[in-house]
C-alpha cells in the first residue's frame, strides 16, 4: 500500500517539475519526492502491507 503512495507521489512531483508549476516550499518537486522515496522505503521495509494470522 505504501509502494502505490510512493508511486502517486512521484507522479505529481513529475507534473510539478515537467509543467515548471511554481508553488509553494512544502509542496515542492524534491519534497514530493522524497516523501515518496520514503514511503517505498517503508514500504520495503515490511511496514503497510497485509497482515498475516
């Protein structure tokens, strides 16, 4: 579930930096992605998939 979290998030930092979109510091293309990197890395690191009984 994080991976596809990464996933969106990388796509709209791809938007923010193919479109040149200004905005403001917090919603940034690098920070975009690098909350995105870290969801995948989350994600890797066992957090947010199923839960097995």
């Amino acid at each position: 579930m994080l991976a596809i979290a990464g996933a969106v998030l990388f796509v709209i930092a791809f938007l923010i930096n193919a479109t040149e979109l200004d905005t403001n510091a917090v919603f940034s293309s690098g920070n975009l992605t690098l909350l995105g990197l870290a969801a995948v890395a989350l994600h890797l690191a066992g957090l947010g998939g199923r839960r097995t009984r």
